[in-house]
C-alpha cells in the first residue's frame, strides 16, 4: 500500500504541549522529516498500526490559532484550507496540556467548529494529583460535543484508548458550526489586510470569553508544590539582573561543549577522511578518476561529515532547553533588547551559536517564527566569529601582535577578545540596517508561552538530533560536496605551460641542488598551484588585493578559505613550499617571507588587514549552502555573499592604508 492511500492522521495544538512527544511515541523510529512545498518550516511524517491497519500520521507546527501570524501558522492554516477544499484526512488529534486547557482550547474550537473530524486528547494527567487539578471529563464531552481521551505521553496512559478510537473512527457529514469563521479561512490570502483580520480577532474574543465560563466550573485546581516551584525558578529565571547571568552561564556550558566536546570526534572523522584518501590513492589506479575520489569527493563528504558532532551538540543542547521548558523564559529576557535591532528574543540561540559554526547556527534559526526575524538572522550569524577562524587568528597575532601585558592582560589576548566583539557588533548593527530597509510583511505581536517546567524525554532529544542532523546532512550536504569539486577541479587543473611542463621546469630550476624526494615533490605542488586555474586567478586579482597589503599568495589563500577558513592555513602551507602544517613551521616560514623590497610580508598593516577581513566576510561554502537551504533561494546567500565581502574588503583596505 502507498503511502498516499493510506489513511491520514494529523496531529496539532498549541506548542508545548506534547505534540510532538506523541507523534514520537506512535511513530517511533517510522518518521522523516522534510520541508513543506515552498517553505523551509519543518514537516514530520511516520507511520503507525493500529490492528491491521496502517495510518500515515502528520506532526503539523504547533500554533496558537488560526490567525496566522508566522511561517509556521501560515502552513498549518493552508493545511487546513486545503483539508476544507477536498476533505483527505481521517482525523485531527488535537493535543492539550492538562495545566493550559484555557488557552488551549481556542484553536481546538476553531478547527472544531469548522467541521473538521477532530478529537481532544489532554496530556499530562498523570501530574494531575500532584497539581491538585479535576476535570469532570464527562460534562466537557458534553459541552465540547467531541470526544475527549486524557493521556500522559510520558507514562504511556490512555495511549491504548486513543489509538482505539482513531482506528474505529468513521468520519461522518462535515459541516461548519461557525459560518463567519469558515468563510472567513476558506477565502484568506496572504494579501489580506489588517481590516480583514477584525473578523478573526473578534471572533477569538467572543471564544475566549465562553472556554472561560466553560473553565470556570469543570476545570477546579488548589495551589500546589509545582506552583510554588514554577514561581520560585521563575524569580529567578526572569529576574532583570540574576535572568541573563544564568542565561549567559547556560550559554557558556553551551558554547563549550559545542566546542570542546566536538573536537575529538571531528578530529576522528577529519584523520578517518584523510586515510580514506590516501587508501584510496593507493589501492586505486593512478589517473584523473583516482584523484577526484580521493582529491575532490571524499574531502568534499569528509567537509559535510566533520560538522555532524558540533550540530549534533548543539541541537542537543537546544533540544534539552526546550524539553525543560527553559527555552521560553530565554526568549522573553532577550526579546526587549534583540527587538531593537530588528531581532527578537529567539535570534538570541543562533548568534550564540556562530561563535562554534555557522552552519548549525543557521539552522537554529528555525526556530524563529517571525519570517523577518529569522531571515535577518539568518543574514547576520555569519558575522560572529566561528571555531574555524581561530587558527587564522592565532596565526597572524602572534606574527604582527607583541606579546606584551597591560594591566596582568596580555595584548594577545585582548586582540582576539576584540576581534570576538566586532563580529558581534556588526551582527546586531547589520541587523539593525536590513530591518530598517527590509520590505517583508511581518507582525509586531509577540506571543511567548511559558510552559511548565519538565524533565526532558530522552527519547524526544534524541530523536530531535537525529532528525535535525540527518536534515542537514543530505540536504545541505549535496551542495556542499559539488562545490568542494569544483575547488579541488581549479586547484589541481591548468592551461599554461608552466602547469603542465611543472616537474620539468623545476627539475632545471633546482638542478645540482641537493633535494630530498619530498622536497622536490613539495616544490612541484607548489609550482603547480601557482600556474593552477586558481592560482592564476590569484595572479589577476593581484591588483585588486594589493590595496590590502596581499599578494598573490595571499590571494590564493583567501580564495581557497572559501571552502573552509583552515584552508588559508593550509593553502599558505603549499604555497610557501611547507611539507606538512605544523603551526610553528607555517608561522617560522611566513616570518620569513618578504617583499621585492626586501620588508617582510606579515608586517603589522597587513596583519591588521587579514584580521580585518576574516571578521567580516563570509565564513565558507558551506555557510553560503546551508542559507541556501534554508532560505530556498539563492537570491539571498549571493546579497549576503556581495554586503558582507564589500564590508569585509573595505574594512581591511582602511586598516592596511591607515597603519602604512
């Protein structure tokens, strides 16, 4: 049986309510993720069996109502048009949470009373006693005229009598109980404006007011210990003072283990690529297809696999917050100042995350529902200052920076702190600028939910990671992996005679010169990458980069860094005719390298320079792939490519020809 003959269950509700855990619960390890049509907000699909019969079950984004008012709200609203139009699915399940049942209920009873086959399962029952909350389950039934099954995702009760009802369900006559309402979603466009919309708020404020009086005398609840708690955290969690220093504290536990915990494994899958390449150059026969194996494709799937255990961190992390029901709190301590630079508190997570990998931290970004919030920060993460630029940096302060101390502080030290803040402030002022000329719809409602705090599910975490890595993985990976080709095409290829004639020129160039095997091999790799494609690119753009204090081997090493800002260490390596890339042999050889003049290279203007630059430009390929992915257009990683190179390239100008 296909899946699209399949019958259909969709599950929605407001979002911390378990949703999501319950998809996981029915679906196990049976889901995929992908995007809905159009849009990058995530659609997660699996399967499950109730006797003999399988269903197709839909996890939608969780939304507070049919207003649509985010990506996220926008997609479950067209699901529903669409559902209206040519009726598919089976039934909704529609997820509430034991402690919120009065907020909850407005969306339930806008897809309820649009006619939709819909049941109401309120989770969490088991923290019912302890919570001191009854619900006369009977008289809501009734007054709700739906079915209602209480269950508790996390000890698996009343699991059996919702899978029980879903499988013998028969879906009857669909009519609407709400005309205004029906008409209302059935003819809404993204065009509409804000006087189209009176009719759905004032139709949400007449519900509210009848689930309150509907709350009022079937849902009783005492104060209890959990209260008590809750208020307590919160105190704290939402202090003005004692609120972001726990926040930053949390943040630094983050940021360290992205960093540190991932540097073993992504030490292993860098060494596991690298002798895949060279087994693969040996057993192999010599030839063009043998070098783009082990050359261009497997570093090409070695530069997507290296990032797995940072993202796998991160969404770890970020996952662990969500569960806990922490994550909320964040957003509401960070959203009055993020909002002044045209973010929100959601922005906060991604730019944290930039300073370990933008990739990741791009993708962090999903979790933003305000289209033009999260574009905006999607365009500016790239400006904090990633893992990867820190052997670029460490390298050229400790060539043009004294190592001398202010005040117990070594000048080293403060550089980089520096260069950290830079990327900083031009990520919130570039922010700042783009949502002053940004010409997006977007809504200045901010909606945050702060939920119960829980225990996080294991399970959950793990399967958030999972899907999110995987995601990431085969979407963005592919673009990944053509573009590392091409690099290794430009760098291994040549149509001058002195590329071609390479081992014969430098036969006569070295001869009666008492050089190793390798050396000699060492001088023909870098003869051959200065007559390259990309090297002779380094020669054309010689002009345009020395007003920057570079020459042409520089050039060829920012060029190359596009694929991953290591590179510069390493194409300096070949360039300078280093056989391996020991920091101290790079860094002794680059000290020595001089002018036609007879000044050395890496002065202080030029150091400067290259900081400068590597601050502000684009961090690698892959950073230009994954926004690619997540924005569905190249339109606007090629803008974010041109703005932030343009600013990178005038920043470094000043600073070479101001300190000449």
């Amino acid at each position: 049986m296909s899946e699209t003959s399949l019958r259909s269950i969709v599950l929605v509700g407001n979002p911390n309510t378990g949703k999501t855990s319950l998809f996981n619960k029915l679906t196990g390890m049976t889901q995929k993720v992908g995007n809905y049509p159009g849009v990058t907000v995530e659609k997660k699909v699996g399967k499950l069996q109730i006797g003999q019969e399988k269903f197709q079950v839909t996890d939608l984004p969780g939304t507070y109502s049919i207003n649509p008012s985010s990506q996220d709200e926008k997609v479950v609203l067209s699901f529903v048009q669409e559902e209206l139009k040519s009726p598919k699915t089976q039934i909704f399940i529609y997820v509430a949470e034991v402690s919120n049942l009065r907020r909850n209920l407005l969306f339930f009873t806008q897809l309820r009373d649009l006619g939709l086959p819909i049941v109401l399962a309120i989770n969490m029952v088991d923290q019912m006693t302890a919570k001191k909350i009854s619900i006369d389950i009977e008289k809501l039934e009734e007054e709700l005229a739906t079915k209602v099954i209480p269950i508790s995702v996390k000890k698996g009760t009343g699991l059996d009598d919702l899978k029980k009802f879903v499988g013998t369900f028969v879906g009857g006559t669909r009519k609407p109980q709400d005309n205004e309402l029906y008409d209302w979603v059935t003819s809404y466009t993204a065009d509409h404006d804000d006087l189209d919309l009176l009719t759905i708020r004032s139709n949400s404020v007449r519900r509210m007011k009848r689930i309150n009086e509907l709350i009022n005398y079937i849902v009783k609840k005492q104060p209890s210990k959990f209260d008590n708690l809750r208020a307590n955290l919160d105190k704290v969690f939402l202090h003005k003072i004692f609120g972001p220093i726990v926040f930053f504290a949390i943040l630094l536990l983050i940021f360290q283990g992205v960093y540190s915990w991932s540097a073993y494994p992504m030490e292993g899958i860098d060494l596991l690529f690298a002798n895949l390449s060279s087994w693969t150059k040996e057993v192999l026969p010599k030839g063009t297809f043998t070098n783009l194996i082990a050359e261009g494709l497997i570093p090409g799937i070695g530069g997507v696999a290296i990032f797995i255990p940072q993202i796998a961190i991160l969404f770890m992390f970020i996952a662990f917050l969500e569960e806990s029901g922490y994550m909320s709190r964040v957003v509401y301590i960070a959203d009055k100042v993020m909002r002044k630079f045209g973010l929100s508190g959601k922005s906060v997570i991604p730019l944290i995350s930039g300073t370990a990998c933008a990739i990741p931290a791009v993708m962090a970004a999903r979790n933003i529902q305000n289209e033009k919030e999260k574009l905006i920060t999607i365009l500016v993460t790239p400006f904090m200052t990633c893992s990867a630029r820190l052997p670029v940096y460490l390298m050229i302060i400790a060539l043009v920076i004294p190592s001398t101390y202010y005040f117990g502080v070594n000048l080293q030290a403060i550089t980089l702190f520096v260069l950290y803040v830079l990327g900083f402030l031009a990520a919130i002022l570039s922010a700042y600028v783009l949502n002053k000329f940004m010409k997006l719809k977007s809504k200045d409602a901010f909606i945050v939910e702060m939920p119960e705090y829980r225990m996080p599910s294991a399970k959950n975490v793990f399967l958030e990671v999972f899907n999110k890595t995987k995601s990431f993985v085969f979407d963005a990976g592919k673009i990944i992996v053509a573009l590392s080709i091409v690099l290794w095409f430009l760098a291994s290829h040549g149509f001058s005679d002195e590329f071609n004639n390479a081992e014969q020129l430098v036969t006569e160039q070295y001869q009666g010169q008492d050089l190793s095997e390798d050396e000699f091999k060492t001088k023909i790799t870098g003869f051959k990458v200065e007559h390259s494609m990309i090297g002779s690119a380094g020669k054309f753009i010689e002009p345009v980069i020395a007003p920057l204090g570079y020459d042409w081997k520089i050039g060829v090493a920012v060029l190359s860094s596009f694929a991953a800002r290591e590179v510069f260490i390493g194409s300096l390596a070949t360039i300078y005719n280093v056989g391996n890339e020991e920091f101290d042999s790079i860094q002794n050889r680059m000290r020595k390298e001089k002018r036609a003049d007879g000044s050395a290279v890496y002065d202080l203007p030029t150091g400067i320079s290259i900081l400068l630059f590597y601050v502000f430009a684009m961090q690698c390929i892959s950073t230009l792939a994954i926004v690619k992915s997540e924005t569905g257009s190249w339109k606007w990683p090629i803008l974010q490519l041109v703005f932030m190179s343009s600013i990178a390239y005038l920043a470094a100008m000043a600073a070479y020809q101001i300190l000449s």
